[in-house]
C-alpha cells in the first residue's frame, strides 16, 4: 500500500504554528478538492493538519516540542487505493495508520528544518 501512497504529490505550507499537507495524485491538478468532477475525471487529494506546540518542564526549564494532528480528510487518497486493489474493511485501519504516519514523519522533519534556521 505504501508504494500507491508513493504516487501522491505531498505539498506542505507552514503558516505560524500550523503545518498542512496536501496529498494530491500525479495525475490531477492539486488545486481541486478531493474527489471533484473534472471533465469526467475524478481527481483524488487530501489534507492532513497538523498544530506546533512547546511545552516547558515544571521541576526542569526544558522545552519539550511537539506537533498534534488536528485535521485529517484523506477520503480521496482512501478511495484511490480502494479503487486500485479492492480494500477490505479491515485494510481501512492499515491504510489510516499508513496515512497518518506518513504524514507525521513528513511534518516532523517540516517542524524540525524550520527549528534549525
């Protein structure tokens, strides 16, 4: 399943605290929503959110950084890898996990570059 997550373009905007990705498939304009009806072509996308947040210790001045997902709509990267190998119900917890770990991994290292500059 990893290898058609492979094939989304994954764009990241980072505005103040708050880190969105955009899953967006090679094939479509990643302008349109997710499963949007374009000239009979169903393009497939979705957003992952995630907020930064710093925490400092009570007995220790040390700062704890984190991030937190506040925001997920993947239905159309989930419809997608229905449509190309026939998910069961029981696949929709692994594709979710897949998602959100994905995009975790991707927002960490977003949140951590930013921290070295």
């Amino acid at each position: 399943m990893k290898e058609l997550l492979d094939e989304f373009i994954c764009t990241v905007v980072r505005e103040n605290r708050t880190i969105t990705l955009t899953y967006c498939h090679k094939d479509t304009d990643p302008t349109f929503s997710h499963l949007s009806e374009v000239g009979g072509l169903k393009s497939h996308s979705g957003t992952c959110i995630y907020e930064t947040h710093s925490m400092k210790g009570t007995s220790k001045p040390i700062v704890q950084n984190f991030i937190v997902m506040v925001s997920c709509d993947m239905g159309g990267v989930i419809e997608y890898i229905h449509q190309k190998i026939g998910l069961t119900e029981e696949d929709f917890n692994d594709v979710n996990e897949l998602i959100r770990n994905h995009s975790r991994i991707i927002a960490e290292q977003v949140d951590q570059d930013l921290d070295l500059l």
